[in-house]
C-alpha cells in the first residue's frame, strides 16, 4: 500500500519521513497554505531522497504554464490537483507533462461528489479523496464518512486523505480499501513541522519495515 505524507518544508524531515517507510512525499504548491513551498525549497527537499520515492506537488487552480514550471524547476514526479480542475485540464496537463503522475484530489461532501470522481479517471493516474471544508482546501485534519466510501472501486488506483492520524488509520482501513493513504495535519507539531514519532508510530501501527 502506497503512503503518502504531505506538507513536507523541511528537507531534513523528507529524508528521515522517506526512511521511516513513506512511499510518497507531498509538498504543498499552495501561496495561501501556511505548508506553502517553493520550487527551489522543494528542490533541495527532494534532492536527497532516494529515486523510488514519489515525490508529490500539490496545487489548486494553478495555470498549466505555473504547474509546469514548477516541476520542471523542482524534479516533482507528481502533480496532485486540489482545486477545481477540470477533466479537460487534466488531459491538458496529461499533454504537457506525459512522464508524470497526476492525481486528481476530490473533496467529498455527498454520494453526487463520488460519482464526479469517476469522470476524472480517463485522464489522471491516480484519484484522491478528501474531506471538504468550505473555508479551506486542504490540510484540514477533517475526515470522510468512511462508511459512504465502502462501495468506491474507481477503474484507477485512488487515495484516502483527510484527517488520518495513526490513531485512526486502522479503523479507517477496516472500513475503506484503498490503495493508498495520505496524511498531513495528522502528523505534525505545527503546519509544516512534522512529528517524526507520529510518523513512526503511524509506521509501527501499519505494520511496515523501513521502505517496504
Ligand atoms: O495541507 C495543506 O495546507 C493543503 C493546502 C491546499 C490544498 C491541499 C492541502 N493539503 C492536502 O490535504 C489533504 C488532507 O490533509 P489532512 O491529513 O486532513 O491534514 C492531503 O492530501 C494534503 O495533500
């Protein structure tokens, strides 16, 4: 199963967060996010890390032209998009960037939301739920009804987000097969200072070995 921790700023924490067993890092493309970094800061985050780890960048609304950019700047193998991207502008960046992932971030409110999430799978990797908020996109630390969820088998692998913490994550995993989680807020001291002992914790509680 894939783990993705996101909201990485400090280049010390991806390398330690990427040894204690995490599949995936995020970083947060966000100007209005207080996770906010940028292509440089990224950069240097990334750099060390070994090349089997999926190195994610999140955005919301960004021009083609600034996503663009920033992976090319970075050396992102990933873009999430958080915002309200189109299908049309998933297959626009598909064109643009064909050597990498896109993952489209869904934020979930009710069963009609679910279903506009299959709409996206023709022209992304991967899907991603979260919870939605109506003040903020992301980060939020609120979780999905895990319950409406039991019944979502996408034709894409997808990823659960929202609220996860490694107090919660086996139950949520009990209810919901996903191919993967993502957790932010669920691990950290502060927004972008990471709780390495959570992560760890959240490690032991999965019942992972060091990048297995
Ligand atoms: O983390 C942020 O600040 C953020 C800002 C804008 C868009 C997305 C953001 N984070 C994403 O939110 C989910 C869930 O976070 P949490 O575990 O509930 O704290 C995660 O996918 C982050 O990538």
């Amino acid at each position: 199963m894939r783990v993705k921790i996101c909201g990485i700023t400090q280049p010390q924490q991806s390398v330690a967060i990427a040894s204690l067993g995490a599949t995936a890092l995020g970083f947060i493309c966000v100007p209005s996010s207080p996770r906010y970094v940028t292509a440089a800061q990224i950069r240097a985050a990334v750099t060390p890390l070994p090349e089997n780890i999926d190195k994610i960048g999140v955005f919301a609304n960004s021009s083609l032209a600034e996503i663009t950019q920033t992976v090319l700047d970075s050396g992102l193998t990933g873009v999430q998009l958080h915002g309200d991207e189109t299908p049309e502008f998933c297959e626009q960046l598909r064109e643009s960037l064909p050597q990498v992932e896109i993952l489209k971030a869904m934020r979930v409110r009710n069963l009609e939301h679910l279903e506009q999430a299959i709409i996206y799978t023709k022209y992304i990797d991967t899907l991603l739920l979260d919870a939605y908020h109506p003040q903020q996109l992301g980060g939020t630390g609120q979780t999905l009804d895990w319950q409406m969820l039991q019944q979502f088998t996408p034709s894409c692998p997808w990823l659960l987000a929202g609220g996860l913490t490694p107090d919660n994550v086996l139950e949520a995993l009990s209810q919901v097969n996903p191919d993967g989680i993502d957790l932010s807020s669920g691990v950290e001291l502060q927004p972008g200072d990471k709780d390495l002992d959570k992560v760890a914790l959240l490690f032991e509680r999965l019942g992972r070995t060091v990048n297995s």
